[in-house]
C-alpha cells in the first residue's frame, strides 16, 4: 500500500527522446491524525535481511508501474508532434 514518488527526467532533442528515473520512495500513510507520511528510499528495500517478502510486493510492484509508465511514455513520442501554423 501507499505511493511512489520519483524524479523523472525527460530529454528531448532532433526528433529523440531520452529519459532517467530516479530517487524512488515509497510512501505509506500513516493513519495515525497529524503524523506524517513514512517514506523509505527502494534501495532499503533491495538491501534488507528482514521482511523480505513484503519488500519484495513494493519493488515488483513499482517495477509494473514504471514499466507501464514507460511504455505509455513511448507511446506518447511515437505520436507525430502537433505544429500550430498560427503565429501570433
């Protein structure tokens, strides 16, 4: 459960495209009133001895979602860019 919040860098140049995610971190809601958000970079997920199989949901499933993400990305670039005529 909870987000991932992301950098997402996207570089465009003579018709390409390139793209780097990075600083990933879950955040989980703290249900508790006035607490703040716990958030863990991914990295302490791929190093950690304890929990394994709960760390490894969030990474598969943020794994999916950048997946999904970029494919979506892909799409979007392959799309002939709109020129607008008007020059005002």
């Amino acid at each position: 459960s909870g987000s991932i919040k992301f950098d997402m860098e996207l570089r465009f140049k003579d018709g390409r495209y390139r793209y780097k995610f990075n600083n990933f971190i879950h955040v989980e809601e703290d249900f508790i009133e006035g607490k703040k958000p716990i958030e863990t970079y991914l990295e302490y997920y791929m190093e950690a001895k304890t929990n394994i199989i709960a760390n490894d949901r969030v990474l598969i499933a943020t794994n999916d979602q950048m997946n999904e993400l970029i494919d979506d990305l892909k799409a979007a670039c392959a799309d002939e860019p709109f020129v607008d005529d008007d020059d005002w």
